[in-house]
C-alpha cells in the first residue's frame, strides 16, 4: 500500500518529510530548536515520527520504540558561552585584609553553568576547584565565594576565573588585578618636638612619611579646631608646613594615609607664651646692710 504522508514532530512542532526519488526515503531539512537539550528529560528532544497509507492506517514511533527509539532522541548543544563577573576585589582596589573574600558570579542561560568546571587561581598558586569554593545557585548560575586559607603577602595580585557551561563552552577568562596593604605608613615628625613651650608665634611642622608598599601617601594637618590641611609629600617623603600659634595651647594632628587607608598618626601639643614675667615685689632685708654683712633679696615675680 502507498505511503500518504510522513511527518516529523519536534518540540510541538510537526514538519511534512518529501520521499527522496533517488534513495526512497523521507526527508525534510529543519532548523533544531533554539535552546540546548540538556536539561530536558534525558538529555534531548524527543523526535516523534508519523506515517500515515492512503488507507488511512497510521504508524506513529518515539524515542521509546524498542527499534528505531534510540535514533529519535535529538542532542541540541548551544554554542554561547557563560559569562563570569568578578565583584570584589574591584580593579586596582587596595585592601588591608590578607585574606580578602573573594567574590564572582557565573551565568549561563541554556544549558547551564557546569559547577564542576569553576575555578580560581591567585597569582600562580595551585587553581582552587570544587568545594573549597562556596557556590550559591542564582537565576542561571552560581553566585561564588572563596577566602584564602594563606595570608597573601602584601603588594599586588591577579585573580584568574574560568568556567564552563554543560554544553562545554568554555567562558572568556575573567581576571582582574588588586593591592594587599596591611602595613600603616611611616610617620616621623622631627618638629617641633612634642610639649614646646615657646615665644616664637611662627613655626613649621616638619618630618617625614613613606610607605613600603603603596606610595605616595596622603598628608593632613590639623591645627586646633581649624579646618584640615593637605600637605605636599616631597619625592623623598619630606614635608614642611608653616603655622601661626595661638596663645596658650596649640595641637597639631599629623595623619600619614596610604593608598589602602590605612593611616598613622602623630600629635604634637605646642604652648605659646609671649607674656613676659611680672616684677610686684622686691625686699631687701636687712637695708641697710653692714658693709660686708649678708643681707637677704625677696622678689616677687608671677607669669
């Protein structure tokens, strides 16, 4: 009996198959459907196969029919790379914590982030994988964390990140680079010296900053309840700064902040007096005095 019609049904969709006059067989050539098969049920796309005789008799297999069954199940692969964002440490940030937590997330939104191919490698240590990374399921994908288990030493590092999805695209490799800083600069002030008492209304606050790891630093000074001064940091880590003493008491806070915020800071308590001592009172007992006897001077002074 002749064959009437045959069809191909894929994912809801039914597509007519022309017989072939040269090899007898029913084709059609059909675009595979827009997403990856991998997380459907088994794997793949269930192809379904119809033919119907021009007396109406119908055949009807799928993927379950113990002849032809295997060669109806159709593997669709994506060919779109997941994608992975580092968000913290940000680019070039300073960090005064050795042991940073590290943060990125990957994203794949077909067949899925594959959570075995995840990795992470700072400088050229061992690449971290598997459990030692803490992974968080996200909408198409994973939310990661990692903290070195070794205190990074202080100074610049690389980050590196790679992934792949369950279809075996691999991800572009993030990476991004970041500063450790655990040490406080050096702060010396040489002057003035720390409780001077002086006359002079002028002085200079006067010494020198530097940091091992992350210079130039910042320098402020503040003068009593005055407004904050930036300082010029000389090549060399001198500095100089001229002030006007107030009578009395006078407090300069010297801070010295690296790039990575961390600070060192010095006080210096300063007094002024201009006020020359007062003369109330002079005695001279006895007065007068037998030559070449003693004779005692009291004086009155206050200040």
């Amino acid at each position: 009996m002749a064959i009437n019609t045959v069809q191909a049904i894929i994912n809801g969709t039914t597509y007519n198959l022309t017989k072939n006059g040269t090899t007898g067989k029913y084709e059609a050539t059909i675009s595979a459907p827009s997403k990856s098969s991998f997380n459907n049920t088994g794997g793949f796309y269930d192809v379904t196969i119809k033919a119907v005789d021009v007396a109406g008799n119908t055949k009807q297999v799928n993927s379950t029919d113990s002849i032809v069954g295997s060669k109806l199940k159709l593997i669709v692969k994506e060919k779109v790379s997941p994608v992975i964002t580092i968000t913290s440490p940000t680019a070039n940030a300073y960090i005064s914590n050795n042991k940073p937590v590290i943060k990125w997330t990957v994203t794949d939104d077909d067949s899925g982030v594959d959570v075995n191919t995840i990795k992470l490698q700072i400088d050229s240590q061992t690449a971290v994988t598997g459990s030692a990374i803490i992974k968080t399921a996200i909408t198409g994908g994973y939310s990661c964390e990692y903290t070195p288990t070794i205190a990074l030493t202080d100074g610049s590092h690389t980050i590196k990140i790679d992934a792949s999805d369950n279809d075996g695209n691999v991800a572009t490799q993030k990476t991004v680079a970041f500063n450790v800083d655990t040490i406080p600069p050096v702060l010396s002030v040489t002057s003035p010296v720390d409780n001077l008492i002086t006359n002079v209304v002028n002085i200079n606050v006067i010494g020198t900053t530097n940091d091992a790891s992350n210079s130039p630093v910042t320098l402020t000074i503040k003068h009593n309840s005055n407004t904050m001064q930036t300082v010029t940091v000389e090549t060399n880590g001198s500095f100089t700064k001229a002030f006007t003493l107030v009578e009395g008491a006078n407090t300069f806070v010297i801070t010295s902040t690296d790039a990575g915020g961390l600070t060192t800071t010095v006080t210096r308590n300063v007094t002024l007096d201009t006020i020359a001592p007062t003369i109330s009172d002079v005695t001279l007992t006895p007065n007068p005095v037998d030559a070449g006897q003693t004779y005692i001077i009291s004086v009155t002074v206050t200040d």
